[in-house]
C-alpha cells in the first residue's frame, strides 16, 4: 500500500501530461492543416493568375488592329486582307526577354485600337489610321506603333523585324550593298550619317523602309533610333530605342519611346509611292537649274591635297579663260573627320 500510494498521483499526473501533449499535438496539427491550405490556395492564385483576374483585366490574344495582331509570343504581325498571308513579322524583343506579365490598360484615357501595358516597364499602343495621297486621292492604311519605356532612362526598347518573310529596301547608304538587301549585316549602330568608307552608316539615310510584300515601316524622327541587321542574329533587322551618352543626349531623364508608323498596300510599288505622297515631305522649291545640267568642277584632279586660296582662284580661272562649261567648284583636300 506504501508503494501504491505515490503511483496514484504519479499515474494521475501522467494522464494529465499525455492530455495536455494530446492537445498540444492537436494544436500543431490544426496549424499545419491550416497553413498547408493557406498556402496552397496561394500557390493556386499564382499558378492560375489569368482564370483569377476579373474580366475586365484579362487580354484576349490576338490582340488586333485591322490586319495588323499581337499574338501571346509577344510577336506583330501584318496580314493581306485578302489571303491573310503575312507580309512580315516582327519580335517585341525586349518583351519576350522579360517575365513581366502583360494587363490591358485601364480606363477610357486609353483610346486606341491596341494597349497592353507590362506593368513599371513598356506600354504598347497601336491605333489605325487613314491618310489622305494627295497624288491620286486615294487613302493609306497605316498603323500607329508606339512602345514607350515606363521604367527608367536607360531602358532599351527593341523590336525585331524578320527578314526572311519579305525583301526590304530602303535604309541608308553602307558602303557594301547586297542585293537583296537583307544580304547585309550590321552591328547595332546608331542610326545618324557618318563615314560608310570606315564601316559606319554612311551619308544618304532616311528612317524608311519598304517590303516585298507591300508594308512599309517609317520611324519617328525624335526615336533616339539605333539599328542592326542579321547581327548578333541571323534573319532579323532590328530598331531600337535607348539613350546613351553619345550621339542622343538626355539631359532631361526622359523615358525612351519606339514609335513608327506600319503602312499596307497592294505591293511595294504602290505602298512606296503612296507613303512617299501622303507621309514624306517634299521639297517646297527647286534650286538653280544650272547645278544640274552643268559640270562640277572638283580641285582633286589636279591638286590633290596642296590646295589654297591662290590655286584654287588660278584654277577658276583656266576654266572661265578655256570657255568650258560650269556651275559648281568642289574643293576637295581628301576627308578630314574636323568638317
Ligand atoms: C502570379 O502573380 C504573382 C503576383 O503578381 C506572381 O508572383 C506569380 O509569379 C504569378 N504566377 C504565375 C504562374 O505567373
Ligand atoms: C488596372 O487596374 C487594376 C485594378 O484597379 C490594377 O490592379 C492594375 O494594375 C491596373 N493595370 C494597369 C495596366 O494599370
Ligand atoms: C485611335 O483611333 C480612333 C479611331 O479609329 C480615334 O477615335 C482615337 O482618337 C485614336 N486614338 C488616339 C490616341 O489617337
Ligand atoms: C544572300 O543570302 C542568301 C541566303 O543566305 C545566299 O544564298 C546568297 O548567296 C547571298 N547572296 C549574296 C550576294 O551574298
Ligand atoms: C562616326 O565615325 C567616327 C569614326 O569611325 C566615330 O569616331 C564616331 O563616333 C562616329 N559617330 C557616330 C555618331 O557614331
Ligand atoms: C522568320 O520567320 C520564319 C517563318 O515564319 C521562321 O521560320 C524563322 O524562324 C523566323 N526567323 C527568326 C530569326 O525568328
Ligand atoms: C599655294 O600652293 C601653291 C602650290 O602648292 C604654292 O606654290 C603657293 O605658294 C601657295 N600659296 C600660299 C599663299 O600659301
């Protein structure tokens, strides 16, 4: 009896320490479930974000503008209205290489055919429209293309237009020229005139480009535009738009913007020569007639590099002296880089 006694309590207080472990493994167990199902409904939000978006925030790929869609692989793409063939396509680079996750831009401030917005980094906005050709009366179907940074400064916004869809024509002066053109290659340079005899874009360039197909592409003159072709990749021609400390300034922090306008016609002949009545300028006047139908004199010929003031007035002057024909002098001392 002297040794049951304390095993009385003693039992009495291990029941009591098997109900409170009991509880407590209860207690963990209820959390674990709870935890367990919080996180998993989590886990459900974020691997199915689309389905759980309200309707108004969902994008309905292909997002189209007359013929012109964006398909989910982030690529535009203009179509013939007639047979829907393609006439080319072109990579929102830049965005394929992001993992942001698009959304429709909100509100009625928004007012164009297309506008996606990558959330803190680039909005896409396309919007038709027709422009009167004054040559013929009749109207060009354009598209308005406009990627705008919403980042920071120095973003680089890039899209890459493929060149195996179609022949493109049009560009700038380079001092190799294949034929097709796409033959070329370029590494990213930035797209103002230079010296085409080093390698760089030479002096003729026009922010203008046509296709086989019958689309052409005319950037914005105020793009801080760069450009490449077939380099580092094969097939593509790239335009981009970034800052940087030479040649485009950006004293004020501005965004970077890739804004240029898609037009469509029937084929090349008739997209260029519209677009070139209803979109480029013209000259207001013509200069004097006598540049073009009489000769250039040029100083090279006959002195090289020791050219100055009194050789070039004593060649004048066997001209005028001989009765030959002229309208302009070029002197010419071989390329300096200094004008
Ligand atoms: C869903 O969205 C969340 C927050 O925006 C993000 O962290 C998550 O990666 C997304 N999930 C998927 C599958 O995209
Ligand atoms: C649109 O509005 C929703 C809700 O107000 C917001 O969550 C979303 O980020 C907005 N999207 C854009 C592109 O502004
Ligand atoms: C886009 O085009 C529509 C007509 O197609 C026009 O009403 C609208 O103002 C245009 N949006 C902008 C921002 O120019
Ligand atoms: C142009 O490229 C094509 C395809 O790569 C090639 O077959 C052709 O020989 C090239 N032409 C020239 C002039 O380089
Ligand atoms: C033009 O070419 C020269 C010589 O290659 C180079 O030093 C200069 O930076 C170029 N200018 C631009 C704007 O690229
Ligand atoms: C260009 O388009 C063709 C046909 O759609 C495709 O086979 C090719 O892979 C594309 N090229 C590039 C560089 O994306
Ligand atoms: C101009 O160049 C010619 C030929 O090199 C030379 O004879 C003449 O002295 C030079 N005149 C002047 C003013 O430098």
């Amino acid at each position: 009896m002297e040794q049951d006694k304390p095993a009385k309590p003693e039992r009495g207080v291990s029941k009591r320490v098997e109900q409170v472990l009991v509880f407590c493994m209860l207690v963990v167990l209820v959390a674990t479930i709870g935890v367990v199902v919080w996180q998993t409904s989590k886990l459900n939000i974020g691997g199915d974000n689309n389905s759980k978006q309200p309707s108004e925030h969902k994008i309905h790929w292909p997002l189209t503008a007359g013929n012109l869609e964006i398909d989910n692989d982030y690529t535009l793409r203009l179509l013939n209205s007639q047979s829907k063939a393609l006439k080319f396509s072109a990579a929102l680079a830049d965005l394929a290489a992001s993992n942001v996750r698009p959304t429709p831009c909100n509100g009625t401030e928004w007012n164009y055919n297309i506008c996606v917005e990558w959330s803190g980094k680039e909005r896409l906005t396309v919007n038709t429209s027709a422009y009167f050709v004054p040559r013929d009366g009749s109207a060009l179907t354009c598209y308005e293309v406009t990627a705008k940074a919403l980042g920071c400064s120095n973003q680089v916004i890039q899209h890459c237009f493929n060149t195996s869809i179609a022949h493109w024509y049009g560009g700038y002066a380079d001092k190799f020229q294949y034929w097709p053109f796409e033959n070329n290659t370029r590494r990213l340079s930035v797209y103002v005139v230079n010296d085409s005899y080093v390698g760089d874009i030479g002096g003729v360039i026009e922010r203008y480009f046509v296709a086989s197909t019958g689309a052409g592409v005319l950037l914005d003159h105020d793009v801080p535009l760069y450009y490449s072709l077939n380099h580092p990749k094969q097939g593509l021609m790239c335009f981009v738009a970034k800052f940087d400390k030479y040649p485009y300034f950006n004293i004020d922090s501005e965004l970077p913007v890739l804004k240029y306008k898609i037009c469509e016609s029937d084929n090349l002949k008739d997209v260029h020569m519209k677009m070139a009545n209803a979109l480029i300028d013209k000259p207001q006047g013509i200069p004097d007639k006598s540049l073009f139908k009489y000769p250039i004199w040029s100083t090279w010929a006959q002195y090289k590099k020791n050219i100055n003031q009194s050789t070039v007035m004593e060649f004048a002057n066997a001209i005028l002296q001989h009765i030959f024909s002229h309208a302009q002098i070029e002197i010419d001392d071989d390329w300096t880089p200094r004008y």
